[in-house]
C-alpha cells in the first residue's frame, strides 16, 4: 500500500520483532519511505485521532483482548475515519455453521491457536470463530455505531466477511 500511494504515510504494528524487522527491511529494499514499522501490542496503541483509515486481515479474533484493540483502533481514527476489519465468514453460532465446508478445519485453528494463545495470555478467547455477530457485537462495544457498520463479502472468497465501519 506505501508503494502505490507514496503520498500517504502507513504504519504497522506487530508484536512479533522477526515480522516487524522483515517489513523495516523488504521497505529499505524497495525504497519506501513512507512505511513505519514498530513492535508493539495493538491494545497499547496510544495515538488519539491520527489516522484516516486502519486495516486488521484476519488478526481481531487472534487478539487476546480483541474488546481493547478495537477500542484503540476507534480511538485512533479521525472524525470519519473507516476502519476495515476481514475476518472469518462465519456465525457466532454453532448450528449455523454445520453445513460450512470449511469449519471443521476454521475449528481445529481456533482451538490449536487463536483460542489457546489468548487463554495463555488471560485474554477474552474469541478465536476463529467467533462469527459476524460477535464482531458486529465488538465493533459496536468499542463505539462504531450500529448504522456506521457494513459487511461486504466477495464472490468467489467463501472464507471471510470484509467490515467496514466509520467512526462518527
């Protein structure tokens, strides 16, 4: 994204230092200077109203306490800023998903990592599967308004919802 908009400035933030330092050199060989990497939890994030537009691909459910992440995501955006969140296209109910190709394997990932690293860090564990209600539930808890809330999904993709909501 920093490569093909060289007018804007893009921050990321990870906690793992091998993929921060991985993004700080693939951008020193291509040369970008308008990326910023630094290691940091993204519930610590402390920038009030500095960005237009924040991205998460498939890392919320991952997220031991996804409940203040998303919280300092809202934080974080601008008046009218959007915040683009894909995650799994699944329900938050168990019986909607039985006839799902793919949530036997989406199940075995939540129970093998996304669950057990948040249980491991005393976080919220919504893991993989915690499905579109759960997350319009969060979006809405971290303070996006219900009605500022879209979800999109793409032909072809059958494995993730692409939300979309504005902060007011």
């Amino acid at each position: 994204m920093a490569e093909a908009f060289p007018n804007s400035n893009f921050y990321g933030y990870d906690t793992s230092k091998e993929g921060i330092e991985a993004a700080r050199e693939e951008s020193r060989q291509k040369g970008i200077s308008n990326a910023f990497f630094e290691t940091k939890d993204a519930s610590s994030i402390d920038e009030s109203s500095k960005f237009e537009f924040v991205t998460a691909f498939d890392t919320i459910h991952d997220q031991p306490k996804p409940t203040k992440v998303l919280q300092t995501i809202h934080k974080s955006l601008k008046s009218n800023g959007i915040f683009l969140m894909q995650d799994t296209a699944v329900s938050s109910n168990l019986q909607d998903n039985i006839s799902n190709p793919v949530a036997p394997i989406l199940y075995t990932f939540s129970a093998m990592h996304s669950m057990a690293t948040s249980i491991a860090c005393d976080g919220e564990w919504p893991g993989t599967l915690w499905g579109k209600q759960k997350a319009e539930q969060k979006l809405r808890e971290a303070g996006f308004f219900e009605k500022s809330i879209e979800i999109f999904e793409i032909p072809g993709d059958i494995l993730n919802y692409y939300y979309f909501a504005r902060k007011a």
